[in-house]
C-alpha cells in the first residue's frame, strides 16, 4: 500500500509568518503535488514535481515556494503568510501524470 | 472553462437506497480517478478506473470513454457513506471535480 505522510497536521501562524509543510511518501513515485482545499473551490493544484530538484509551477502559486530534495520529499514553503492561505493542504504521489493518486492525510493551516 | 462537472452537487437519501453519481470531463482521458473525503476531510481512493467496470462491496464504478463520462454507484447506502466523493481524470495533467456532497439519514 502506497504511503504518504504530511507534517505538521494541524498548524496556526499569524500573518506575515514562516510555514513549512512537509510530504514524504515512500512509494518511490515520480510525480508529487501539493493541492490547497476551500469551501467552494475545490482541490487546487500549487506545484508539482517529476523529480528531485524539478519544480512546476501549478494553477494557484502566487504565494508558495516548494522545493523536492528527495525522490522522497516535497515540501511547500510560505514565508510570508497571509490570511487568505488559511486552508486544508494535500500532498499527493503517482508514478506518472496518468498513474494513481495517492494522498495524504491532509494539513490543516490556519493564519491569523 | 470547467474541464470536470460533477452531478449532483448534493444528494439526500435514505440508508438503503442507491445512489448515482456522474461525472462528466471534456477532453480525452488517461485515467480516471474516485475518492471519498470523509467529513474530516482525509481522502480515501476509491476506484482507480480508466475504462470499464469495477466493483468494490457496495460501490461500482463504470467508465465510458467515448462518451467521456464516469460514473459512481452506491447501492443498499448506509450512514457511514455520508461524505463528499469527488472523481478526477487526467490527459497530461489531473483535473478534479468540485464533488458530490452525499447525506444518508437513518
């Protein structure tokens, strides 16, 4: 069974700070993503990667870094956090753009 | 534009009906994708059903590609189905629906 595990699961920053969410998935997948999920929108998707140190940029990435250092890992980075990231984060894998999803537990973000 | 539209947006039953839910994409497909969110929001895969049909209990899952269509079937529904179940299909990139918000009352 395909694995993937977010940290922190539940985070509270105040505007204008320094977010780390963190994805390891050990499935040895190609393909990772980091999606945001609000009321009314949806998933969306922020960035992906194909690779370690390969980064593409998503729908919604105005605000967001990630960086994929691993095969392993992915993580997305907001350093100047605002109000209007508050949202239910999901990293997900597949061996390619056309292979199964798998996700993780989901990181809840809250900026006050 | 939409490149996945979900229907219905709600549903309301009673355990032990069936339910069916559609989804409907706008372009060719690679795969064709199922989840369940539960009400705390963690993402369950459901099917994984690029053409044809699948059965897992009480769910079937059919995909028809040239009618670029999918569709979920609950039958015999009971209070734990409640949740939100969105479908997804890729091409080169993953498209999701906005989902189907499913209530099974007792």
């Amino acid at each position: 069974e395909a694995a993937v595990t977010q940290s922190p699961r539940n985070k509270v920053t105040v505007t204008g700070g320094n977010v780390t969410l963190s994805c390891r998935q050990t499935n040895s997948h190609n393909y990772m993503y980091w999606y945001r999920q609000d009321t009314g929108h949806g998933l969306r998707l922020i960035h992906y990667s194909y690779g370690a140190g390969n980064l593409q940029i998503g729908d919604v990435p105005d605000g967001y870094k990630a960086t994929r250092t691993t095969q392993e890992d992915f993580f997305l980075l907001l350093e100047l956090a605002s109000p209007s990231q508050t949202s239910l984060y999901f990293c997900a894998s597949s061996e390619g753009t056309g292979g199964q999803l798998y996700f993780g537990e989901g990181s809840k973000l809250t900026v006050l | 534009g939409q490149q996945v539209q979900q229907s219905p947006a709600s549903l309301v039953l009673q355990e032990g009906e069936n339910a069916e839910l559609q989804c409907n994409f706008s372009t060719s497909l690679n795969s064709m994708q199922w989840f369940y969110q539960r009400p705390g929001g963690s993402l369950v895969s459901l099917f994984y059903n690029p053409s044809g049909t699948k059965h897992s209990g009480r769910l079937t899952s059919t995909t028809v590609i040239k009618e670029r269509r999918s569709s979920l079937h609950i039958s015999s529904s009971q209070t734990t189905d409640s949740g939100t179940y969105l479908c997804a299909y890729s091409n080169n990139r993953i498209f999701f629906g906005d989902g189907t918000q499913l209530v099974v009352k007792p």
